[in-house]
C-alpha cells in the first residue's frame, strides 16, 4: 500500500515521532508532495518551459521547522474547524462548549494542538492518489463527539483534487480546509505583489483587528476587496482602507456566489505565464496574502510578508456562534464531504 507514493523520511519531531513524505505524480509531469504530519501539502512542481519543474507551493524544509512557533499553517489540512471562534466558546443544543484558545482567547484552526499537529495515517496509497484519515477523539480541544475524517489527495494532468469527508458520533462543529499557500513565480522567490488575483464573490465579512467578523456580509463595491475582475495583489493590500490596516492586508472570507461545486478563484502570474482556477463546493472562500509570514522556506529562503497567498475553501469565521453565515453542525449518520480543485495551465 505504502511504496507507489515513494514514501521518504522528512524528518523527526520535538517529540519523536517521524514524519514521511509520500509524492504522487501526474502523467504530465506535475508532481504533489505530502506529509502525513497535517495531511500537508509539502511542494507541488509543476512543468516549466524551460522542461523542468517549478515549484508553486509554500513548504517547510524539514520536520523540525513544521513544529517551530509562530505557526504558518504552510499546507496544512486545519481543523477541527478552519478560522477563527470567537470566545473560544460556542453553543449546541443548548450547551454551551467551552474550546481550548490559542489566539488571544479565541480559538484559531483548531486550538493549540489542531490537525496540522497530528499524524495522521495511510489509508491508501497509489502513484496518482493518497487517503489519509485521522481520529479525533470527543472532547479533543474542547470539540465534542469523535469525529473520523478522510482527506483524498489526487493528481491528473494539470489538476489536484483534495477530498475532505467527515463523520461523528455526537452532535460537533466540523469545518476542515487547505491553507494551501501559492507563490505562481516560484516558492521562495518573493511576494506575490505581481499576481493577479480573481475571486467570485460580491460580499465579503469585515473583520476587527482580532480577525473575527464585526457584523454581517458587506458589498465589495467601491473597497479594494473588489476583485470580480482581475486585480494585482500588491496594489490591493497596499490600499488606503480600514479593513487593510486592521490586518495589514487581506485576510477576509468572501461570500461565493452560487452553491456546489463552481469557479471560486482565479490567480495568475503574468509574467510565467502561470495560472490556477480554483474551484469549490464551499460558501466561503478565506484570502489571506501572507500578512505575518515569518520563517524558514522549503528552498532555504526564508518566507517573509507577502511571498504566498492562501485562498482557503471552508465555511465562514465564527459560524458555531454565528450560524446564519453558515452552518457547521454535524450529527451522527450525516457525513460532511467538500471537494476543492486546483486546475493549473503553465
């Protein structure tokens, strides 16, 4: 089960445990690495025109540098609920459930010790596809329920499809994503002020400088969150507006038109002639431009602020306490599944 996916060593953690890389390739040449620590996205190459490979993701260098503080999330499958909980508290079915904080005192991707921490486990293994599955037992960060989820990583042509499916045995929040970080110039290279950047959503949710939402959805128009047409990164967050200076950038969940599975984003690179499409099945699409990258990179390059954006298909910040933005309840016999794809041309 485990050779087709070439695991290698990627190193030990602080605390021992190691850590393998499996790499699935497409016919065309792209190539996905991942970890099992946090179902991680490691690198993703794609074919140049120089008939090499460039690599477009952000990453950590090895095992060790996954553990080091302040956390990036570079990859990493969050969770148990992606963004931000306000309070670090919620409440369901008339209780309330008390979370264990690890931003200020709210709860950030999962809390303290969230998914990108854990090892998670092969399920299955080919040259072109890997299932990881991880266990979350109830009471984990405060979450309730035992909570199984799968995380389907597969590759063809120019295409990489991440499969998220979740099942509980109580009444939980369930709300996994990507923080896949992109850098279309190539990892390590420097920021993405030069991409252009397409997101399909005509509202977004404003946020305070703690990151959580101040109120309800608010129109694009006339803010530099307006990017229903192609717009340049850097001239975005450099903007002079009150949502950019609360976070020195983007770092906001905009309200995707339509439901199922549909176009969320475009982000191209002009001057490779690099793009992605992303598409999802979930309400909300997260961007963040990299506002406090801070750490070591995959080519030895250390990241700095700007040098990737996370676009980040999950449901909205804050939803266990605000469930009119989108609901993140899961009860037994019920499976939570999303589908996101990221459809490249080089």
């Amino acid at each position: 089960m485990g050779g087709e996916t070439d695991p290698r060593s990627f190193g030990t953690l602080p605390d021992g445990r190691e850590v393998t890389v499996h790499t699935l390739t497409a016919p065309g040449g792209l190539r996905l690495r991942v970890l099992d620590l946090g179902a991680t996205v490691q690198a993703l190459h794609l074919p140049d025109r120089a008939g090499g490979t460039t690599n477009v993701a952000l990453g950590h260098p090895d095992a060790a540098a996954c553990a080091a503080l302040p956390e990036a999330f570079l990859g990493a499958v969050v969770g148990r609920y992606a963004n931000r909980i306000a309070g670090a508290r919620f409440d369901l079915d008339g209780r309330t459930v008390a979370l264990a904080a690890n931003e200020g005192g709210n709860t950030l991707h999962g809390g303290p010790d969230g998914f990108h921490r854990r090892t998670w486990q092969v399920v299955e293994a080919g040259p072109d596809r890997l299932v990881l599955e991880l266990v979350s037992p109830d009471g984990d960060q405060g979450f309730p329920g035992e909570v199984v989820l799968r995380a389907g990583y597969a590759v063809a042509d120019d295409v990489v499809t991440l499969d998220l499916e979740a099942r509980t045995d109580a009444p939980t929040v369930v709300g996994p994503a990507s923080h896949l970080y992109l850098n279309l110039a190539g990892e390590g290279t420097g920021t993405v002020d030069d991409h252009r950047l397409t997101v399909e959503a005509d509202r977004y949710l404003p946020v305070g400088p703690d990151s959580l939402p101040l109120g309800g959805l608010a129109d694009v128009t006339g803010t530099p969150f307006d990017l229903t047409a192609p717009a340049r990164i850097g001239d975005r967050v450099r903007a002079e507006h009150p949502q950019t200076a609360a976070v020195r950038g983007i770092d906001h969940s905009y309200h995707l038109r339509g439901t199922g599975l549909r176009r969320a984003a475009l982000l191209e690179h002009p001057a490779s002639g690099r793009s992605v499409e992303l598409f999802t099945d979930q309400p909300a699409l997260q961007v963040y431009t990299g506002n406090s990258l801070d750490g070591a990179g995959s080519s030895g390059r250390r990241y700095r602020q700007g040098d990737g954006v996370a676009l980040e298909p999950q449901r909205h910040p804050d939803s266990p306490n605000r469930p009119e933005l989108s609901d993140p309840v899961l009860r037994p016999g019920e499976t939570y599944r999303s589908r996101t794809e990221w459809r490249f041309r080089h």
